[in-house]
C-alpha cells in the first residue's frame, strides 16, 4: 500500500484544535497494524498555485488532487482521512 501525502508527511494527527488529515490517516493505518509506504506530493491545499504542477499522480488515481489518498495492493483508492480511518478500522491486521 502507498500512502500520498503532502510535505507535512505523517505529522499532525495529535496537533491541538486542528489534526492534520495526512497525520490523522498515518495513525489509522498505523494503528491498524498496516505497513505502508509514504510518497508525498508537493503543494499545500491553503497556498494558491502551489499544487500546479505537483500532483498528477494523484489527478491519474482519483480525478482529483486532495491528499491524503491511499492506493490498496489491488489497485484501488480510498480517499481522504475519514475514509482511510474508516478503512482501516474495518480491515484491521490480524495479530498472529
């Protein structure tokens, strides 16, 4: 699995007032006792232009350039933080 974030990475999803949904899905997935990669993508959501340019991978797997995105094993895509956190509390690893 590939988790796209922005260059905040897996940080913030502890941070006071407003988690960071690239942190807040990290935890989940993390939580879940799933292994991940981490690609990140340039831009931020708040500063004009500065995604132009720095995210057409995830304009090719979603159709749209919202991060955080995780890509499945089998090819699929769930979006945004509240998805991948509903995601992952449902498909949870199996401690062996």
């Amino acid at each position: 699995m590939v988790l796209y974030t922005c260059p905040a990475r897996t940080h913030g999803a502890n941070a006071p007032l407003i988690a960071h949904p690239c942190g807040v899905a990290a935890q989940a997935l993390d939580r879940a006792g799933h292994d991940y990669t981490v690609k990140t993508v340039g831009g931020f959501k708040n500063v004009p232009l500065s995604r132009r340019g720095k995210r057409e991978e995830i304009i090719a797997l979603t159709g749209q350039q919202d991060v955080p995105v995780l890509l499945l094993d089998d090819g699929g895509t769930v979006q945004g933080s509240g998805a991948i956190v509903a995601w992952a509390a449902g498909h949870a690893v199996a401690a062996s």
